[in-house]
C-alpha cells in the first residue's frame, strides 16, 4: 500500500524505524529483532540505508519480508550519495520487483571509505526525488530537519531547498528528531508558509541509554532541553531506569504531539521491539 493513502485517512498513525545489518554474520539477529517490531502491528515500518549502498541488498530483504511474512506496509530508504543513474535505476527495479512501493528519498553523507568524488551523478536529495518520480510507481518521502541541517547556512534558506525537494515530488516528510516539541511546531508553521503542503511527520527517538544521546547530538546538533538532559544525568548509569525514563519521555513528547492536533508520528525504534511495546502500552487508551 501506498504511504499517501494511509496518511490520507483520518486516523492517527504510529510508525516505527527498524535499520538492517551492514554484514550477512548478524541477519539472524536483526530480522528477528525487525519482525519483533512488526508484530506490533505498527501503521508502517520503515527500513534504513547504509549511505553509499553498504546495506543495498539487506535494505530491501528485510523491507520485503516485514511486508510478506508480517503483513506491515514498508518505506525503504535508498541514498543517492556516491551512487550512479544507472545504480539508482537498478535500486528502483528490485524495489518494484520486491514489491516496495514506498521510499525515502535521501542524499545520505560521504561515507568514511569512500574514494573521490561521492557528488558526481546526485548532489541532492531533490534530483533523486525527480528521478524516483521519472520511474514511476512510487510514493516519495523526503527527510527534513526542525533545527535545520547541519551543512545549512540558516533555516530560512534550508527550507528553501526543502521546498525544492517537495516541488520535486515527495508526498510527505519525516524529520529529525528533536527533544522539544516547540521546536517541530515553529518548524512546521515556518514550512507551511514557504507553501509546503505535504504532511510533515515528526520523527521521535526514544534515548534508552546515556551513550545515545551523545551521538544523537553529534550526528545531528538537536537541542537537548534541560530537563532531557537532567533525566540522562541521574537515571545514566542505571540502564533499565534510563529505558523506562526514555520511553516515558518519548511517550510524553506523542502526547503533546497528538494533543496538538499532529496525526502521523514516526518513532526512531531502532530495532528495539521492547521499546514499541513500552510506547504501545502507555499510549494504550489514547491510539
Ligand atoms: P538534502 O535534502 O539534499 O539536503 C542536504 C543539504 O543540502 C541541506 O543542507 C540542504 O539545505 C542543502 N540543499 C538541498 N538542496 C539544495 C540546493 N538545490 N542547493 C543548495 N543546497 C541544497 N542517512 C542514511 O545514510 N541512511 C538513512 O536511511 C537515513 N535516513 C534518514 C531519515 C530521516 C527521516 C532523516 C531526517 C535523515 C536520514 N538520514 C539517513 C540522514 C541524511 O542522509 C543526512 O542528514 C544527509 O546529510 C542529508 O540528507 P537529505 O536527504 O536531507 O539531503
């Protein structure tokens, strides 16, 4: 099923991230844990790419089976940095041939082993969205970033281009994730502004160990809110209290979310089916 057509409906939707292995040495493992998720019964999953194809062939085995053998709509994301036109248009094949309908459109950054010029054939997400939409068949999604991306000079000209990548041909968003609401709500009342209209779903990650959060930051420069941050300092070095204190966190953000009018909420799961399970239960009586 196309993503369009679930996040057209009136209900609210909760969706869920899953990333394959880079290796086959731990496939077991991670399917299991993927199908752990599934078996949730989440709106849709979503499945991760290693930039630079490293999980070209496990992205689209693990998307496959959740559909098959879970029955779970899957998006299956696909990067465009270091790839080529005809590596893209092969990628686009197997989906179809797999029967994956849905993909986020991605520019992915410069893996670490990669030699010369990963900007030869894509420079941007935009001009995969356009080839995605050239080969037809598919529902495009596109990432955006409520505290803008990192390479960006200010919002303002981030969602310039974010605009670009929309016109291009994505029918929705996901964003990063952030640990204050505020933030996403100025975000998408700044976005619909510039006339983006497509639904902007707001990615959630919930932090269930100390170490996270620091490579959250790293990765991405969200703003961390004192009392996220108070949460990490005392319940750190006690992992099952962080856990429990990260779902609860993640799970608060939802509702606010939810209180606020924002159907569609997409939650970083990474491959954690015990996690869902924990914001499955405290939103139990409210989706
Ligand atoms: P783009 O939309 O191309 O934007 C990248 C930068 O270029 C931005 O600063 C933008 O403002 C600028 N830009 C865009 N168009 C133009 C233009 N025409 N002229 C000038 N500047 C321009 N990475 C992975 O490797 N695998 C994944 O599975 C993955 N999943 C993700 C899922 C989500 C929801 C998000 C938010 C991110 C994900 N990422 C993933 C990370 C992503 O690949 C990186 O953040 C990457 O740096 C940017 O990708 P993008 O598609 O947003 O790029």
């Amino acid at each position: 099923m196309k993503l369009n057509e679930i996040l057209l409906k009136n209900d609210i939707t909760l969706s869920f991230e899953v990333f394959p292995p880079k290796a086959t040495a731990n496939y077991e493992s991670v399917r299991e844990a993927a199908y752990g998720v599934a078996m949730r019964k989440p709106s849709y999953m979503s499945v991760t790419y290693g930039a630079g194809g490293s999980t070209r062939d496990n992205t689209l085995k693990i998307a496959k089976g959740i559909q098959e053998e879970c029955g779970i709509t899957t998006i299956a994301h696909l990067t465009c940095v270091g790839a080529t036109k005809e590596g893209i248009r092969q990628s686009l094949e197997d989906m179809k041939a797999a029967g994956i309908e849905n993909v986020l459109a991605l520019r992915g950054d410069k893996p670490k082993d990669f030699e010369g010029d990963p900007f030869t054939d894509y420079h941007y997400a935009s001009e995969l969205v356009e080839d995605i939409r050239e080969f037809g068949g598919m529902c495009i999604g596109g990432a955006c970033y409520p505290e803008g991306h990192v390479e960006s000079e200010n919002t303002l000209e981030d969602i310039r281009n974010l605009k670009k990548k929309v016109d291009a041909g994505c029918s929705f968003l996901t964003t990063q994730m952030f640990f204050d609401n505020n933030i996403f709500y100025n975000f998408l009342s700044r976005v619909r502004e510039a006339g983006i209209s497509v639904p902007v779903i707001p990615g959630i990650m919930p932090i269930t160990r100390a170490v996270q959060i620091r490579s959250a930051v790293k990765l991405s420069g969200c703003n961390v809110p004192m009392r996220f941050r108070s949460i990490v300092d005392c319940f750190g070095n006690n992992p099952e209290a962080m856990q429990q204190a990260g779902i609860i966190y993640a799970t608060d953000q939802i509702i606010d979310l939810i209180a606020n009018g924002i159907k569609h909420i997409h939650v970083y799961s990474m491959n954690k089916p015990e996690v869902v399970k924990g914001i499955q239960e405290n939103l139990s009586k409210i989706i």
